[in-house]
C-alpha cells in the first residue's frame, strides 16, 4: 500500500521546509555536486513514470509559476547561454516540427497579439520620444542583424518560404488585406468609372503568385504608381509573360498620371 501525504500535510511540509528553516539556507551546490545531480536524474521522471503526466496546472497556478520565473530572472539578471550551450540546443531541435495546435495555442497565448495588450502597449509609448542614444542603440542592433542573421542566403529561404505561404493562403496577402481596407486613389478612380458605365469587373483577382489590379472581360488592368513601378520595367515585363503563360490573360498598363488626367477616355479604351 502507497502511503500519501494529505494537501494539508503537503503544504505543512512545505511550509517547514522555506526560507531560513531550510537545511540549504544560504549555501549553494557546487559545480561537481549539480553535475552528479544532473547525471542522477537523466532517464527518470520521464514520460508515465513522471508523476505529474497527463496532468495540467490550473489557471492560478500557472500565474504563480510565471510571475515566481519573473521574479527569479529579474533577479538573476540576463542569462548568456555558451556556444556549446547554444550548438547542442540547435541539435535537439533539428528536424523536429511543432504541432498546427501547438502552434495556435502559442499564437493565442502571445500577449502581443491581445487587444487589451496592443492597448495597454500604446498607451504607456504615448508622446514618448526616443532619445538619440536609444535611437544609435536601435540602428547598431538592425545593422548587426542584417550583417550576422539576414544574409543573402537566409533572405532567399524567408521569400521563398513567404511566397509558398502565400500560394496556399492568399487571404493572408497584405497586397489582399490592404485592398479590403481601401483603394488607393487612381484605383477608384477606374472602379467608379466602371461602375458608372455598368461594366463588370474583378478587383485585386488572385492570379498565383501575383495580383491584378482589375480583371476586365478577360483582360488584366494594371495601375503602375510613379513610385513603386520606377525601374522595374524588366521585372513587370516579366510578370505579365508568366500571367500570360498559366492563364492565357493579356495585360495592359496604365501609369497614374494617365488615370487621373485622362480617366473616361481610358475607360472607353478599355472597354471599347
């Protein structure tokens, strides 16, 4: 028969045991000591034999357990983790993959993503000036970003990875979620004028892995802003060849200042 202590027993034990009433008051374990305690406990408590498996912390306990850490580490100070330290963590991550629910519960769980954080966040920034060695501290950290984690290498995997993301979601396009929001000016200029002469069209139609402006009748209007189109012809030339090439679309462009100066007659152009 297991003998178990009761949870007012379990909370007298501990009680007796913090702080100064505790034996290890004040000492600390040597180096050898917590390297024969760590090859003491490799291989127990592991899996059904842990005596918390299947079990989960309840809502108060976890605020216990985070702000107890937050207390320890502000106190302890940063941590700086070695290189082998760092080498064999990498290791033991390789190849392994997170769960979609693990991923969702830790995208809900991130606080930044909260409304009543992304709240509380501003409000504390607002009319807060950064000052100019907070300003100098901010730009060394994004050219030491880009010299040691973002080389061209590591640019290439994110984009493709990005554009593979896109392809399966293009809901999640921001050129998608900004065009739900607003037109820009030269793009409601020929939407309302197509709509004035009761013509159909597509806006913003998802032609993998690009966009188009408007779809009319078959035929792909494209707006090119001063801006963002400027020496970028061979790269447009391109895009509407590979839209050509999978749908068999015809691609006629427009530049801004066309739009606004001669928008009916480009109309009747397009529809004509």
């Amino acid at each position: 028969m297991t003998f178990k202590h009761t949870e007012e027993a379990k909370k007298k034990i501990s009680k007796a045991s913090k702080g100064k009433n505790n034996g290890f008051y004040g000492q600390k374990h040597t180096e050898e000591s917590l390297r024969k305690m760590s090859e003491n406990r490799k291989g127990k408590c592991v899996g059904e034999e842990n005596p918390f498996y299947g079990k989960t912390h309840d809502e108060e306990t976890r605020k216990k357990i985070s702000k107890g850490v937050r207390k320890a580490n502000k106190k302890r100070g940063k941590i700086e983790f070695s290189e082998e330290h760092r080498r064999r963590l990498s290791e033991a991550l390789k190849g392994k993959k997170k769960s979609k629910e693990h991923c969702e519960k830790v995208s809900q769980n991130n606080g930044s993503k909260r409304k009543e954080v992304r709240d509380k966040i501003s409000e504390s920034r607002m009319g807060q000036k950064l000052s100019e060695e907070h300003r100098r501290k901010l730009k060394e950290a994004q050219v030491r970003m880009k010299e040691t984690y973002w080389t061209p290498e590591k640019r290439k995997e994110y984009s493709e990875m990005m554009k593979e993301r896109f392809r399966k979601n293009p809901e999640m396009h921001p050129t998608r979620i900004l065009s739900k929001i607003k037109m820009s000016g030269p793009e409601k200029i020929v939407s309302d004028y197509l709509k004035e002469r009761g013509v159909e069209f597509e806006y913003n139609k998802y032609m993998a892995p690009y966009f188009v402006d408007f779809v009319v009748d078959g035929l792909g209007i494209e707006i090119d802003g001063e801006y963002w189109h400027q020496d970028q012809e061979d790269y447009d030339r391109e895009r509407d060849a590979i839209i050509k090439e999978k749908y068999g679309m015809d691609i006629v462009r427009f530049p801004v200042y066309r739009i606004i100066n001669e928008g009916p007659d480009i109309i009747d152009e397009i529809i004509g």
